[in-house]
C-alpha cells in the first residue's frame, strides 16, 4: 500500500527543492560565470608572473 502521508511529505520537499532552486539559481549561474572569468584573467597574471625573472635578467 501507498502510504499518503509519505507522498505528501516527499511532495512538500520537493516543492520546497524547488523553490530554493528558483531563489538561489540566478546567484548560483552568475557567481560561477563570473569565477569563470576571473580564472582566466588570473591565469594571464600568472603566466606574467612566471615570465617576469626572464625579462628582468635581460634588462640589467
């Protein structure tokens, strides 16, 4: 037998599943766009980083 009260139960959390979703999914989506962007700019400075003994050596 189905047990009703567990299915309304189950229902309720995934409503509330859901509605969490809705509130913190733009947040979620932006901040990981946003993350992505910012690795590849720290990368560039890395990799400036990385060269910057070369470059100093030659000017002295």
């Amino acid at each position: 037998m189905i047990n009703i009260r567990k299915v309304e139960k189950e229902g309720a959390e995934v409503e509330q599943f859901i509605t969490l979703l809705s509130e913190l999914g733009f947040p979620v989506v932006v901040t990981l766009y946003l993350l992505h962007r910012m690795e590849a700019k720290l990368d560039v400075v890395i990799q400036s980083i990385q060269s910057l003994p070369e470059r100093l050596q030659g000017k002295w």
